[in-house]
C-alpha cells in the first residue's frame, strides 16, 4: 500500500474551519497516514502566528514583565486552542497541557521548547480530531550537540517508531538536544520535519500543503498572474531558493532528495489543483519551456578592482578572494575581464567591513584602483531547458535591451542551468516582467 507524508503548514490549520478540509483531505486519500502539522497561522492578514505569541510570551517572562501582561498572552493562546477545539465538537480537554506549558515557560524552559509547544498542542488536537495516534517528535527527531540534526539516529528512530503505528500525526519543527532540552529548526522547519518523516516511511511521495497552488514562476508581487511550476528539479528548485523563492524551507529538500521521493506542492483551500512537483528527474523534456522560473533579489554591491596585466599576474584572484575570507564575507559572484576583476556580495555583509575590505586589497594586491558600488539587483533565470536550446542568453540581453535596462553583470552557470544578470535595483521590478514576458507567452 502505498504511503504520502502531509504535512500542512500553519495557514492551513489557523481555524476549525481548516481543520475539517485538512480532515477531508487526508481523508479521501488511504495513503496519507503520516500528518505533520505546524502551529496555527494566521486567519486573517493582521492576525498573529501561534509561533510569534508563544516567542512574545517567552520575551515577556524573561524581561520579568508583570505577571497579568503573560497572563493576557498566554489566555489569546488558550483562546485560539480551545476555539478550535469547540467548533470542531471535539470533547476533548487540553486546559491540563496548557496549564503545564504555561508553568513550563514560567520556569525558565527556554525560548525553542516555548515556540514548539505551538506544534505539540496543534498536533495532540488533529490526532485526536482524525482519530490517529500521536507521536511527540521529542521522541524521535535528534540534534547533535552543535545543534545540527543526527540524520542517522533521527532516521532510525522515526522508522522504529512508525512501523508501530499505521496512521500518526507528529508535531513538526522540533526535536531534542543530547541534554534533552527541546531545540526547534529554523523559522518554516516543519516543512523538515515532514522530509525527515518521509525518508524514514519511505513514502511514495511527500505532500507539502500550503495557501498557494504551487511554485510560481516569478514573484506575483512583480509579475501579475504568473503561471505555476507544475514540475520542478531539486536542482532548479535550489537555484531559485537560493534567489529568494521561497514556499517550501530550504533544508526540507535534502532528507527525500537523497530518499528519492518527490515533494508535491499542494493548496489546502483548493486541493483539486495538482500544484507543483518537485523531482529528481523530470518526467519529460518540454522543449516548448526553456525557463522553469526566475527569482532575484535586490541588496547587492560589486567591488571593482582594477590592474593593468592583471591576467598575467598568478595568484591574483586567490589573493583577492583571502581577503574576503580574513574578513568573513562570502561573495555570490565573480565576473571578471582581462585588467579587471568584480566581486558580487551582499551589500549587509560589507557593513562596518568597508575601509578594510578596500585597505586589504590595496595591500595584498596594489591594484590602479579599487572601488564598490551598491544598489545592484540579481536576477536569475533557471530552467534545464537552457540546456538543450540556444540563444537563451541572448534573449534574456534583448528583452532587457528592449525595456531599456542595462545589464551590468550577466554569469551563466556552466551547468546551463541558470543565467543570472545583474541590474540597477530601481530596474529590478522592469528587468523581472521583462524577461518573463520574453519566456512566457
Ligand atoms: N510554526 C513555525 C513557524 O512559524 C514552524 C512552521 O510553521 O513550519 O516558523
């Protein structure tokens, strides 16, 4: 029989409301037998994560605030539990758990059990409400002592666990430390839960539910309507990640990658969409599609040296690159020419760094000049359709060309599997429509 790990993210368990679709959802399918919930969302726009008021109150008890100030936070968090747990007519009383978490937090449990117990007290509820069994992630999922995940001990253990049980809802987005204190992932970690559970039932396919229909192709705050990705590679998925896009956590990819199950990107509020499917290998090559998406960011600067005979002088660019080493900024790109040699970094990580960035270089390689200009956005165009078709490069140049957009840096990966150009960040939004206009018709 084959198996599906659902995990379902915070939007999609906010109300009671939601939480009978998510039933239903899980319902209509036998295969979904292992649940990850995250904690409740947000229902409306201005509403507050579950997550955020568990940190809030954790914040208040440290700074020693008067005790009716928690006291009101913690009750809107009672509120939203038990809010559920009526509408659903669940006859089920959770006042004991949010009394022991409460009392938790008053003892100095620490900031991450704190923003776990959102999931733990979501889960108890939609194990109870779908009648599955319930398995605490503390149980199962480990960190190590420098606070990474112990792939191997977690594996083993959640398999262990779960051959115990044919249908389970387990919290996600934390585990514990050696010392047994509870530690979460980073902010969305439920999506790795949900990977790391998947891995271990060695399921057929991990179903990621979310509010929206899948990957979109670009950003729909700079293009408006963009198509959704209906397959997608880790590979290219990563490209985009790393540029910004962002739906699924950007670790919850590794544990099924090297599992070999496909991620399937699926909407809550409209489960009848097929959303987006993320594989190892594609299941077929459109040639129709040479882009798969385009993401980018804005916040760049280039540090620009220049050299004459720079190209004869050996070890040039590694005495450049020390530098950036010494003073702990990693840098994205390296376009260079004959005499001169650009380096692409994160305006942030020049903070503070400036002078001695630029005194270092001065020194290590006495450079005609050297000098860093900011405000440039990259975008990034991925697809492994670039693979196979050509003038992709040329077309991304024209497009931006025809907006009246200079390019001020274009690198394309040697794996053809992205181009990336980089342009003034007031161009940004422009350059974006641009090219989706040229790739998408
Ligand atoms: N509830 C956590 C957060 O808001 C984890 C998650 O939703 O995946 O970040």
């Amino acid at each position: 029989m084959p198996i599906k790990v659902v995990k379902f993210g915070g939007s999609s368990l906010a109300d009671a409301e939601h939480f009978k679709q998510v039933a239903q959802i899980i319902r209509s399918d036998p295969a979904r037998r292992y649940v990850v919930p995250s904690a409740p969302g947000k229902r409306i726009k201005e509403d507050t994560k579950v997550t955020d008021m568990l940190y809030r109150c954790y914040e208040l008890i440290r700074a020693r605030e008067p005790r009716e100030a928690i006291d009101r936070l913690y009750g809107q968090i009672t509120d939203r539990y038990n809010g559920i747990i009526a509408e659903l007519g669940l006859s089920f009383d959770l006042s004991g758990e949010l009394e022991y978490v409460k009392n938790a937090m008053l003892h100095a449990s620490g900031r991450d059990y704190a923003a776990s117990r959102g999931e733990y007290l979501n889960a108890l509820i939609l194990a109870k409400y779908l009648k599955f069994d319930f398995i605490d992630a503390e149980n199962i999922i480990y960190f190590k002592d420098d606070g990474t995940l112990d792939e191997e001990k977690t594996n083993d253990a959640v398999a262990a666990e779960l051959s115990q049980h044919t249908h389970a809802v387990i919290p996600g987005f934390y585990g514990v430390m050696p010392n047994g204190t509870i530690k979460t992932f980073s902010r969305g970690g439920s999506d790795i839960t949900g990977s790391i559970v998947a891995r271990a039932a060695k399921a057929d396919l991990y179903e990621n539910w979310t509010d929206v229909s899948g990957f979109m192709m670009a950003d729909p705050r700079i293009v408006k309507d963009p198509c959704i990705i209906q397959e997608i590679t880790y590979r290219e998925l990563r490209e985009l990640s790393y540029m910004g896009a962002t739906v699924l956590h950007e670790d919850a990819v590794f544990p099924v990658r090297t599992a070999g199950i496909p991620i399937n990107i699926r909407n809550t509020n409209r489960p009848d969409d097929p959303g987006t499917m993320i594989v190892a290998h594609p299941s077929g090559f459109d040639t129709e599609k040479v882009i798969t998406g385009i993401a980018g960011k804005k916040g760049f600067s280039v540090l620009t040296i220049e050299k004459d005979m720079m190209n004869s002088e050996i070890g040039f660019g590694r005495k450049v690159l020390e530098v950036f080493e010494e003073n702990g900024i990693s840098f994205e790109h390296l376009p260079s020419g004959i005499d001169t040699m650009s380096v692409v970094v994160a305006t942030s990580a020049l903070e503070g760094r400036r002078d001695r960035l630029m005194q270092s270089v001065a020194r290590m390689v006495r450079p005609d000049s050297v000098f860093i200009e900011d405000g440039l956005a990259l975008v990034a165009v991925v697809g492994r359709g670039m693979i196979k078709a050509k003038g992709t490069a040329a077309r991304v140049c024209d497009a931006l060309a025809r907006a009246d957009i200079n390019i001020r840096m274009i690198d394309q990966g040697s794996s053809e599997l992205n181009i990336i150009v980089g342009v003034s960040e007031d161009e940004y939004e422009d350059a974006v429509n641009a090219i989706y206009g040229e790739f998408v018709k």
